[in-house]
C-alpha cells in the first residue's frame, strides 16, 4: 500500500509542469510517444526540468518527473493514448511507453 501511495504523489506532484503542456505540444508532431515527449520538454523547458529534478530530490529524481510530466500529458485533455511501443529513453535503454495522439479541442 505505501509503494502504491508514494507512486500516486510522484505522478501528481509537481503540478506546475502542466503549464507548459500546450506549448511543447505545439512542437510535437500529431503522433509521438512519452520518450520523445519527456525529450522535448527536457530539451524546451531545461531550466525548469532541471529545477524539478533538484525539487524532486535524491529518491529517482528523473523517474519522478518524467512520470510527473507524463501524468500531466495524459491529463491535460490535449492528447489520448491510442497504443504502446518500445521507445528508447534519454539513457539509451528500452521500454514500452505510451503512444499519444493530439486531439482537436
């Protein structure tokens, strides 16, 4: 139960993240997965990723975020999922992550 609690706060902290939701979306193309999605917002958005990270503190900090950051997407009403696919990360390494399409609002 406490594992299941602290992955609930790492997902909907942070909520400032969301802010910035439109506008990276703006740069995506009509369809992209959470990796590239985290990359643009890292990459758009350094400075507060960044200071995110430094808020998140030492227990996964980038897992924190990144699940923060997709929370938020998937929130955001912008986007719905419509598949899964392995996507590599900002490490190199591989995993299933959520495919995202943007919605006509």
């Amino acid at each position: 139960m406490k594992q299941m609690l602290r992955a609930l706060k790492r997902r909907t902290n942070f909520p400032i993240l969301r802010i910035y939701i439109p506008g990276i979306l703006e740069t995506m193309p009509d369809e992209f997965d959470s990796h590239q999605f985290i990359g643009a917002f890292a990459y758009q958005e350094e400075s507060t990723y960044i200071q995110a990270l430094l808020d998140a503190g030492w227990n996964m900090p980038i897992q924190t975020i990144n699940d923060a950051i997709i929370h938020w997407l998937e929130q955001s009403g912008f986007v719905r999922q419509i598949a899964t696919r392995e996507s590599e990360n900002m490490f190199k390494q591989r995993r299933s992550v959520a495919v995202w399409k943007k919605v006509a609002l």
